[in-house]
C-alpha cells in the first residue's frame, strides 16, 4: 500500500529531528507532524533558567525555532530559517511542559512563512513567533522525492479566514 | 430590543472611520466588522504607486493598518499602534482592489495582537502584517461601555490552531 | 571631471523620485542623498490624520518607506521591499515636520538591511524602521551602471560599533 | 574614591550573570559591559548543532538575547524582554566564536529598544537582533540605585546619525 503523505511527512520531521543534535540536548520531543505543520513539547529544566529565574528567552524561542524547521523541512525540501520576530507574552518558569505548535502559512518558491504558537501545560500563550524559511539545495530522506504544495489549500485557508473576520 | 455585540462594535468602528481623515483619502471602504475584527477594501490609484508602477510599500500598510485600527478599537477600549510588521509577498497594481482583513490574535490588558491579511480581487495574499496595540485612555463612543473579552474565545482559538496543526 | 559616486546616487535618487506618484502626493522632499543613504522631509498635512487627530501609521511608514527605497536604490539596481518592522516610540500632530533617514546596515546579493529613523523638528524620534530590500533585474538609470559595494565599508561599522558597545 | 557608572554597570551585569543558568550552560562569557551595552562570547558545540549541521537558530538567538539581557539590566532596574525580530544572515559552525555586542538604541519609561549584531571571528555578521525590553519591579543589586538615562545620549545618537547619512 502506498504511504500517504502526512506518514512521508512525519519520516523526514524524525529523520531531521535524528540528527539534530541541539533539539536532543533541550529534550525537546516530536508530538505530531503533518505536511507543513508540527508540534513539539519540552519541560523547562534548571539550566534553562535566566537570571530572574524564569525560563530564558532564547530557550523559548529554541523550542518555538524547532517547531518551525520541522515544519519547513517535512516537505523533504532542505529549509533554512531566514528571519524570524517573537512576541513573549508570559513567563515560562522552572517544570513548565510547552508545546510549540508550528503551522505553513504561506509558501512560495523562494520564501516560506510558518506561524508557531508556544502554549503551556494550561493552555495559556507564552510566546508566538512568526518565522521566514528559504529553501536550500538537497533533501533530508535522499530516496524521497520533495512534497509539492497543492494549489488549493492556500486559498482555502484564505476563504476560512475571510469568513472567520466577518463572522 | 438590545443591541448585540457586534452591532455594538460596527457602529463604533463607523464612528472612528467618520473621524478618520487618511482613511477617507484613501478612498477606504469598510465591507465588515465584529468585536475584535474587521475587513476593509482599497482600490489601488495613480497617486499609490511608486517609482517602479507599483503600489507603494507605505499605502499597502496604510491599509492594512487602518484594518488593524479598526479592529482593535471595535471594543469602545481607545487604542493606538505600538509597532508592526509587514511582509510584502507580491507586487499590487494599478486598479487592484485590495481587502485587508484584520483578526484579533491576543487581547491583554497591556497588549493586543492582530494579524492583517492583504489580498487581491483574485485571492492572493498581497501582504501579511501582524499589529502590537496598546490602549491609551478614552473610548470612541462616550455613552457606550467598553466590550470586554470574553474569556474563552482564545483558548477556543488555540484549541482550533492545534487541531489544524496535527491533521 | 569625473562624476563622484556620491553625485550619482544623488542623481539616481532624483530620478526615482521624479517617477514615484506617492512620494509626491505626500508632499515628500528629498534632503539628501549619497550611496546607500537617504533623508527625506514631510510636513504632517489634515489628510494624514487617523481617528485619534494624531498621524495615521501608514504615513508614517510611508515616510520611511520612501526614504528606504531611495537609499536601497541609490546603487541603480532596481530593488524592492520584501518586510519591514516598525515601532511607534511617539504620536506625530498636524504640522509636524518629520525627516526619514535611512542607513545601509547590511547589503548581501540577495537581500539587503536598511535603518530609517523618522525623527520630529524637535529631533525626537517618532519611529524606528527596519526594512529588508530585494534586488530585481532592471536599473534607474539606463546608461549608467550599478554602484557596487565597497568590501571595507562593513567591516569599519562593525569596528566603529563594537568600539561604541565597549566604552 | 567613587565609583564609576561604567564600573556599576559591569557590577551589575556579572550579579546577573552569576544567576543565569543558561548563559551559563551555553558557555557565554562577558566580553564588556557598561550602561545600556553589553558584549558576550560563546564557541558553538555540538550539542548546538540542528540536522543540518549548522547552528541551531535559537542558540544564535538566545547569545543575542543574553547580551541584551546584560544590556538592558545593567542600569539596575529589573527588565525582560517584550519581543524581538531577527534576521540570520549567515550560517555559524561547529568551534566558531561569535560575538554578540547590544547597544540601547531608545530607553522609554515603558519600552526600550536594544541593537545585538552577532560577529564570528572573521568579522563577518552572522545575525541581527533587535528586542524591545519592559521594565518590571525590584532591581538587580539591592543596595545600589537604578543609574537612569542621561537626556543628552539619545540626541547625540541622533545627530551622529544624522551625519553618517548626509555624507
């Protein structure tokens, strides 16, 4: 039987993920990935901690940049992080369980742009970042061939978006 | 018979629209609002472009930003920009008719966050732009209270985006 | 005699202006101008005024848009914005004048990082721009060529900056 | 003999230091430090690497937003970052050394807003950085006062600036 493509998706995010040394070291774990999306968790240790004892912004945008190169790359095109802006809405401190939820917003052939939001254990937002990719030369799975974007979902999107604003 | 939230909130932002000079040289039309959103529509003129014949970077701001403004002042809270960023993902033209449709992200008692689609007559995105707020004192509409967030909606929203993420 | 880069760019930026509609009709005036560099002048008139009777964001952006094109295509490569960030630090009022000033931080083939500062006549800053140029094909003017970089001029501001952060 | 602010300042900054966890962890070292500046150094290890064997963007990120972190607390006053936008310019790799100088561009009584260009060691800028800060309550150093901004500083940014544009 023939492997769909969200199955595709999620060997490449594990295949990257297997030899990302700095997501490994931050205990960060793959929750589900899709074509385009993903979400990843991690728990706030002691050396992630900064000076005012709550977790440090850098670790939080780890986690949040983690989530975005996941979804990026699950479309076994090589992907790089061009610029990104975050927003820090609420301290994260010490044995708080965040999920980084990472979603394609745009892609085109020279950019991509993925939104990711950072919630913790009670739902509540702790940071959004907003993350622009540029692709590279090569693949992640070799023997894998690159999972085109499908003309029509970005205009779905809009459509739900549009009657979301005027609801 | 009361008058519901979001009657509340579109004769709010038509009072602020009256008052709002650039927005009327603009030519700048409000096709919908509700409590925390709003779309507007702009048609691209001779005096928009820049030196390339193409809408000038500023104009496309202008719009989105006057959706943002809209938007975040459609609770009765007075409200001023604080910072923004604008990705410009195509060239609009001459005679483009372009919406900006603005969602309210995150409301908190010190910040508020909007995210501003910009897309053209054929469905293309244009321009994303995603807005801080910031209330100042005041309201728009003096015998009107201010509406309040209710508290479940962003969780809801959260609840959504991580669906979405995880097909 | 020969004609000095600095006088060329000057030359280029006039031309660009003299094409860009938007820039006139906002009453924008070029004050200076040299290889990468611009500062450009703007009265606030009654037409630029948002609902709260202080400057409508997108004229502002506007503004230092305009002074980001001039210095991003200063060099005759024709370029155009790809993002922006900008913070509002204060309102700006009817009659203001306001001055744009826009510095080349980073220029690379394919992206280029410019600084615009809008500034009252009070020499207070109003707000802070940071814009990302993209070259595409074409000149402004025709029969003159592209002014590269210069290697060394880089690495002096990282010296000169690093000096500053030390004192 | 009294005390210089600059001497404070470093005072100040290593009594964060001593506190942050994760710069600890991340092996970053204080190059310099003064009122509203800050340099740091950090070597990349493997334990920094992403799947694409170069550095993790949140390590480069979270350098930054350490000497921003030193930079914006050294005036005693407890602050934490609000947001920030980066931009990656060039990829970092294993043993590189990079520097990362902040320096206070605006210090308002609610918001400031902090420049970090991160360097390797052939000078070559690898990131930049710019990350507004939110003052909270207490201090750093309990028994030392909040050293505040001189007025005249920003001005004289301002009309330096000014000049670097009009050459």
């Amino acid at each position: 039987m023939a492997e769909t493509r969200a199955t595709q998706a999620m060997r490449i995010v594990k295949a990257l993920m297997h030899r990302d040394r700095a997501s490994h070291s931050m205990g960060i774990k793959i929750i589900s990935a899709a074509v385009g999306n993903c979400c990843v968790e991690m728990r706030i240790r002691e050396d992630m901690l900064n000076g005012h004892t709550t977790c440090h912004g850098g670790m939080l945008f780890a986690l949040a940049d983690s989530a975005f190169a996941f979804a990026c790359n699950s479309r076994n095109q090589r992907t790089v992080i061009a610029a990104a802006h975050i927003d820090f809405l609420r301290p994260a401190v010490l044995n708080d369980v965040l999920r980084a939820t990472a979603i394609e917003h745009t892609l085109g052939s020279r950019l991509g742009l993925y939104d990711v939001t950072v919630t913790n254990q009670r739902g509540e937002t702790v940071a959004l970042f907003r993350g622009k990719s540029c692709p590279i030369d090569g693949t992640i799975i070799e023997d894998l061939p690159v999972i085109h974007k499908a003309r029509s979902s970005a205009k779905k999107l809009q459509a739900s978006k549009k009657r979301s604003a005027t609801r």
